[in-house]
C-alpha cells in the first residue's frame, strides 16, 4: 500500500525544487519492460530505510526481538535504532564507504519508491546521515536516488533487490544467512524456484534454489530446537554447518537409513552444533551413516539422552555470555570446541573413534600403538575403573588380548 503523505511531499519538493532531477537514470526492468528511471537528489528526511531488505534480515530480525516488537521506519526513534544497526553491520566496509563519501560524495544513486521508501541504497542512506552528525556539511543532508514513478509489485521488488544485491559479486557480502532469506523472500513473492535461479545465476536449474531453500529449514528448525525461534543471528556463523548437515541426511536418505534413526542423528547434530563443534567434524557423521558402521551409530543414538536443550533463563544467558567473553578476552585465540565439553560431544568422539578404526582397519602397526598409547594414559588407581561400565570394557579388552596371544 502506497504512503499517499509521503508520496505527495516527495512529488511536492521535485515540483518546487526542479535542479533536484539529474542528469542520470538507472536502467530497470519492470512488468517484463526495460525501463529508465529518473534519478533525482532528495532530502532524506523525506525518505525511510526499508527495514524488511534482505541486506540485513537476519540482524533486523535479532533487533525486534531486542526491542520487544516492529520497527517502524518512519518513526524517528525507530529509523535511529536502524540507522545503526545499518552502520555495524560490516565496520570494515562501512568506515570504507564512510570516508569514500566523505572525500568524493556519492557516486552510485540508490532506488526507492515513489513514496520514498529505499529498495537500495539503504547503508548509503545510514553513512550520509552519520557524516551529516559529524561534519553538518549540507551536502550530507541528500541522497540521490531513481525514483519509482508507480507503484511497484512484489515480484519486481524482489528482483529489484535481487538483482541490484545478490549478483556473483554482491552474494559474500550479502553473508549467507541473508541470501537464503532473499531467497524465501523471492519464493513467498510468487518467484518460481527455476525463475529465481534464472534471475540470480542465469541458468534454469532450480536444484540449487530448492537445496538452499531446504537449508533455510534446517536452520529454522535449529533455531526452534535451542528456544530461540526466528533469530537468526544465533547462526550467523553456522552456515557450513547446515550444509555438512545436508550432506549427511543425503547420505542417510541414500542409504536408506531408518527415519527415526536420521531424526535421531539430525537432533544431535542440532546439539553437536549448540556444543561449538567445528562444521569439519560433522563430515565424520556423513561416513558413518555412508559405512553404516553400527557400533558408531549406536554411539550418537546414546547422545540423543543428551540432546534435549531448554530455554535458559535470562540469568542463565547472561552468565553463558560473560564465561564466552572472558575465555575469548584471556585467549582469543583458544578454539571454542577446546573449550565446551558435553556429554553429547563425548559420545561423538567414542563414535569417531570407531570410524577411525574400521577407516584404517588395514593400519595393524598404526592401530596398536594407539591402543598402547591409550592403555599407557590410564591411571590404574582411577575409582572410574570399577564402574561397571569400564569393567564391561576391560573384559572386551582381555578378549582382544587373548586373541593376540593366539597370533603365533
């Protein structure tokens, strides 16, 4: 719906201000026809950053939750709180921007529409606006921006942004978890899978679309499983991880593993995940379901115990991000995984432990000197060998033992 206010003091300032039209359009495709829009050099205080950008989905998303509720763009308050969001989110790049602008202006308009909401251009918007506060140099106080001159479908404004952000050069800076939700954002739209491909990578293979599209669900699905729905910023950095995760309920699907079973392992990675494992680490799960090596599988079916995360509670959360913060600001250097131990890990690496064996089962030499090493770190006075569970070990060991004195 168009912002009828908006529009008419948009159009009112073009008609009382006609220098404000350049000498510069921007190509476009509208309705299936190539047009060019006029680029004019508004006041942004007639313009409103559009808050549901793709750019910045996942970190707008962790802003309402901050906030308790929408953002409103047009409330001063609200555009402030996106203001700087829009300057965080890369600060390399942005004080790069910054001081670009602040020497040679701005050279690439942005595009809004008719009633000034912007569809690119929206970190510019953000730095003019800070280089406005720092410098009050007036030449700060505008954007130039095409202007749409009708109003725009989702569709168009989908490709728009697609097209303007997602390019092959744009989509790693884009970051990954913003591009999937630009993807959904498309397929609500009414952008077939096969369409959306062509309009981001010109090809007519939908396959790629429907497979990042699917790992938009795992992280949803993620996201639920820790009590943290929608928040996207909780996976910022995990993508690799759903795309091991994919391989591995492939492989299950090809091996015809038993649906519960693959449940079962897609909950415990959710909780591998959660626990700070490396995304490397998860391909060892692909070459257990791959090998169907029992003993392996039984191992993480044990974690599934494990694997059941509650919400915590705000006292919980903030103590959990204070231990992160001094461990990274003692040494920042110190892997995460090295640091976070769980059940849920330990029987992982028992499971691990297993597929290295039976991986290089034709290593006789390799394989007892690592049971010598391991049997030389035992502490004989340990209470932990007389629990039943290591006895049971014990008389697995004596048997191999047994065999290995039969060996002539």
């Amino acid at each position: 719906m168009v912002n009828q206010d908006s529009k008419d003091r948009i159009d009112k300032y073009i008609k009382e201000n006609p220098k404000s039209k350049q000498q510069e359009v921007v190509p476009l495709i509208l309705q299936g026809q190539k047009k060019k829009i006029i680029v004019y050099r508004l006041p942004i205080k007639l313009l409103y950053y559009n808050i549901r950008n793709g750019r910045f989905a996942a970190e707008y998303a962790s802003l309402v939750k901050k906030h308790g509720g929408e953002l409103k763009a047009e409330d001063p308050n609200d555009a402030k709180k996106i203001k700087d969001l829009l300057l965080g989110l890369d600060k390399n790049e942005t004080s790069r921007t910054y001081d670009d602008i602040k020497l040679k202006g701005q050279w690439v308009p942005g595009i809004i529409t008719e009633d000034g909401y912007v569809i690119d251009g929206n970190r510019r918007m953000s730095i003019l606006t800070q280089l406005f506060e720092d410098t009050a140099d007036d030449n700060f106080k505008y954007l130039n921006v095409a202007k749409l001159d009708e109003p725009i479908s989702a569709n168009d404004l989908w490709k728009i942004e697609a097209g303007i952000q997602l390019g092959k050069d744009e989509i790693l800076r884009y970051g990954p978890i913003n591009e999937l939700l630009k993807l959904e954002q498309g397929y609500k739209a009414g952008i077939s899978e096969k369409e959306i491909a062509k309009t981001l990578y010109g090809i007519d293979d939908e396959l790629e679309i429907k497979e990042k599209l699917d790992r938009l669900d795992l992280i949803r699905q993620y996201l639920v499983y820790i009590g943290k729905p929608e928040d996207f910023e909780e996976a910022k950095n995990m993508h690799e991880h759903f795309i091991d995760l994919q391989e591995i309920i492939k492989t299950a699907e090809q091996t015809e593993t038993d649906p519960d079973l693959r449940v079962t392992i897609k909950r415990v990675v959710f909780q591998l995940i959660l626990d700070g494992i490396q995304h490397l680490s998860l391909r060892k799960i692909r070459r257990m379901v791959r090998l169907q090596l029992i003993d392996a599988i039984t191992e993480l079916e044990k974690a599934k115990e494990y694997s059941k995360p509650k919400k915590p509670t705000e006292e919980e959360e903030f103590k959990q991000e204070l231990d992160e913060w001094v461990e990274r600001t003692v040494d920042p250097d110190k892997d995460m995984e090295d640091v976070q131990t769980s059940p849920t890990k330990t029987l992982f690496q028992n499971a691990v432990d297993i597929l290295d064996a039976e991986e290089n089962k034709d290593q006789i030499l390799q394989l007892l000197r690592k049971a010598e090493v391991n049997l030389s770190a035992i502490d004989y006075q340990s209470a932990d060998l007389k629990k039943p569970e290591s006895k049971e070990i014990v008389r697995k060991i004596l048997r191999h033992l047994k065999k290995l004195e039969d060996v002539e």
